[in-house]
C-alpha cells in the first residue's frame, strides 16, 4: 500500500458496516430491494462515510 488510510471503529459501527455490506450483496444478488436501516446504524455510518471522505481528501458533505 502507497499511502494506507486508517480509521478506528467502535464495534457497534463496525458489526453496521459489516452488515450492511453483506445485506447489500445478498439483496442485490437476489434482485431484492435493500431494507431500510435504523436511525442510530444510519448515523453511526453516515459519520463513518463522512470520516473516510475526509480521509480522502473530500470535504466530509455529499449533495
């Protein structure tokens, strides 16, 4: 790796990210619609996306 990114989770935001990867995967695969997420796992990875942007050299806010 060039340049590594690294950001640290807390487990609840990881088992987020870890599920909503895998649910996206299976729903596509099947032609299934995505569920819909709670309110805190929605939060919990809008801050982490929000962080990883950053990281990226992005201002953090997507329009």
């Amino acid at each position: 790796m060039d340049d590594p990114i690294e950001l640290r989770l807390d487990l609840a935001t990881a088992e987020d990210l870890r599920n909503a990867l895998y649910g996206l995967g299976e729903h596509q695969a099947a032609a299934r619609p995505i569920p819909s997420m709670g309110t805190e796992t929605s939060r919990r990875l809008g801050v982490l996306l929000r962080d990883l942007d950053i990281r990226l050299g992005g201002t953090g806010r997507f329009a």
